[in-house]
C-alpha cells in the first residue's frame, strides 16, 4: 500500500478523534438514550420509553440498534457509568474528562462507515493519483468532519450506502445495489429517491419490480416490528423532518397547493421513464435527483452530507472544473450554521471551554441586527445557484435505445 495513504488516513482518524473528544450538540442526547433503551433489553418497545424532556426518538429503529450494540458493549468493558451518565447535560459535567471520554466513545461508531465510504469510493477509481485525491478529500472532508464527529449525526451512515450503491453498480451488480439503498433507507428515507433511477436503468418491468422489492423489502423488515407501536408512528414514521420538503408549494385554492419537490421530482422520473440513460451516467443522475430534493426543501445542515460521495466523484471526473460550484455548496453549508441556534457555532466547542456553552450567538455578541429567515434563504439560494448549474450540466439527454 501506498504510504501516502497511510499517513492520509492516519492524520485524519487524529483529527477525527479530536473532534469527537472535544465538541458536543444537544442532539446526540437521542442517540445516547435509544442506545441505553437498547442496551437494557427495551427493544420492541423502544419507542414508548422516550423522554421528550430530554430527547425525542424521531428517527427510525436502525440508528437506535447501533448504538445499542455499541452502549452495552462500552458498558460491559468500560461500566455503565461512562456511558450512560450523561444524558443531562449542564455545566457541571462540561471540563469533566469522562463526559469528553464520553462524547467521544458517541461518535467514534460512525468512523466504521466512514472508513467503508472513503474505501468504495476510491475503488470507483483505477489511477492512483485519483485514488489518492479521492483518498484525501474523502477524509478532510469539512461537511463529514463538522456533521458526524462535531455534531455528532448519523448521516455519515446512509452516505455509506449510497457509496455502497455506486460500488455495486459499477460492477453491475444490480441486486446488491438495490439492497445497499434499502439497508441506506432503514437510517434515512431519502436512498429511495435513487431507488427510482436504478430501477427505470432497467429496461424489463419484472426487473424494476424487482430492484424495488428488494430495496422498500428492506426497509420494510427493520420497522416492521415497530408498527404497531404509537410512539414509533406519531414521532418517527412521519417524522417532521420527512416531511419538510412538501413545505415549497404554490396555494390554487383555500385548501389546495401545488407541491413543488414531487411535481420536479416526478417529472425528473418520466423523463427517465421515456429516455433510457446508460448505467455509467447514473451517479450524475443521482447528483440531481438529490439537488433537486434540496433545491425545495429547508434542510438541516448536515444532510449535505448526502452530496458528498457524487460532489468529490464530479470533481474527478470534471479534472476540478466544477470545483466553483462545490466551494458554492460549501460556503452555502458553513454560511447556514451561524443561521440557526448558537449549539451549532459558539456553544459546540463548550466540552473544551464550559464558559461558552451559555453565549448567545454570534451577531447578539456582536451586537449586529439580523434576520436569521433572510440569511438562512440567502444560503439556499447559493446552493441553488449551484444546483441550477449541476441541472445544466448532467440533466440526462436523449439517447438511442
């Protein structure tokens, strides 16, 4: 192997360790108490056990299984206390170096996935050199970096299978493609936009119906056992944020709207429906059935993430031409963080220094007046400028049957 790969990767598990020890977001209080809830035995009824005052369960059972099996494990080797003890956070445990310990053994599960993506994304690759810039910024990545050891997210999962997708894909392996969008699905919902276009790559309907059953079959089976719970459908099976990108919508009566996101995206489907496109041409169609996801939908910072894999393979493939746009998708995920509360900027560091854990944000230290709704839609529309141009350029032509 290739020595420069080693020190890329070495470099990158420090960094990765370091934020991990040494940030926290109040939203990594869910994942610590589902996987406490699954580690004690509470496994079919997980849902029914959630503490609003503390967190809510809202997404589905897969991630809750996670850091279950990685809760009792911890648990086991190093006690439950150093695990389990933290689910109140204060400033009384901020500059402790167990709850630090703690943050970190949270988060360090995801470098699994992590490492997994960065391995099949270079193996779509044959040249060194690519495999090596691939490599590189796989690993220093700043929107993985910020979402999964920063925060503390769990999108860095589903990304995983989605790499996962493409590997298999570019080895023609359409089952196993199929399925590794069903395993992305059973984390987050949205593998299933790209479901869609592995299946309409087929040109036998009893193939697509195939490829579907296989990808919705496994999603199907990890909440199958959670369906009849109350608790799994008011929180997670509908989950607010599911939900989020039928917000865009043009009112035509008292009741009724247009719904933007499914009208493009359905559009986006027919067109592939009615213009076969080559399998190699899949992951820019990918590339915008996603964009247009984030083109009408108000979304969380770290679902970037989900672009990730397709931005670096563009980058690749485009010899760095398109690296405007991808500094566009950057400045637009950066730009939005200062535009929600301060736990995601000046709070996130309070592991290492508790005094900031109570500051406001930026602009009231400042003093400075502003709108967070124009600034958070101002950094949409940088990603959608961006967007529009991807559109421009990998919107699928015609071609011959």
């Amino acid at each position: 192997m290739d020595k420069r790969f080693l020190i890329i990767f070495l470099i990158g598990i420090i960094v990765k360790i370091f934020l991990s020890f040494s940030t926290f977001h109040p939203d990594i209080l869910a994942f610590q108490l589902g996987g406490s809830l699954i580690s004690s035995g509470k496994i079919f009824d997980l849902y029914e056990h959630s503490l609003p005052s503390i967190a809510i369960l809202n997404y589905p059972p897969a991630i809750y299984w996670y850091h279950g099996i990685f809760n009792f494990l911890f648990s086991t080797i190093l006690g439950s206390s150093i695990i389990n003890n933290y689910l109140a956070v204060d400033e009384v445990v901020l500059g402790d170096f167990y709850f630090n310990i703690h943050l970190l053994l949270l988060k360090i599960p995801y470098l699994v996935f992590d490492v997994l993506a960065g391995w099949f994304l270079i193996k779509l690759f044959t040249s060194t050199k690519e495999k090596l810039v691939v490599f590189m910024l796989w690993n220093f990545n700043p929107i993985n970096l910020y979402s999964t050891y920063m925060m503390g997210q769990f999108d860095i999962i589903p990304v995983f299978f989605t790499t996962l997708f493409l590997y298999f894909l570019y080895q023609r392996k359409w089952s196993l493609s199929a399925l590794s969008l069903g395993a992305g699905m059973a984390f987050k919902i949205y593998p299933l936009f790209l479901l869609i276009p592995l299946m309409l790559s087929k040109s036998q309907h009893l193939d697509r119906l195939k490829l579907f059953g296989l990808g919705t079959g496994v999603y199907i089976l990890t909440i199958l056992p959670y369906i009849f719970s109350s608790g799994f459908r008011s929180t997670a099976l509908l989950a607010n944020q599911t939900l989020k990108s039928l917000y865009a919508s043009i009112a035509i009566s008292g009741g009724a709207s247009i719904l933007l996101f499914p009208i493009f995206l359905f559009f986006f489907y027919l067109y592939l429906f009615y213009h076969k496109q080559d399998v190699k041409n899949l992951w820019n169609i990918c590339l915008v059935t996603l964009l247009i996801f984030f083109v009408f939908t108000h979304h969380h910072p770290q679902w970037i993430l989900w672009l990730s894999p397709f931005l670096i393979i563009d980058l690749i493939k485009s010899q760095f031409k398109n690296l405007v746009l991808v500094i566009l998708v950057i400045v637009s995920f950066i730009g939005s963080l200062f535009f929600f509360d301060p736990s995601l900027t000046v709070n996130i560091f309070s592991p290492l220094i508790p005094s900031l854990y109570n500051l406001p944000s930026l602009w009231e230290i400042y003093k400075i007046q502003m709108d967070f709704h124009l600034g958070r839609s101002l950094m949409q529309s940088i990603l959608i400028a961006s967007a529009l141009y991807y559109f421009y350029l990998y919107f699928p032509r015609k071609t011959d049957e």
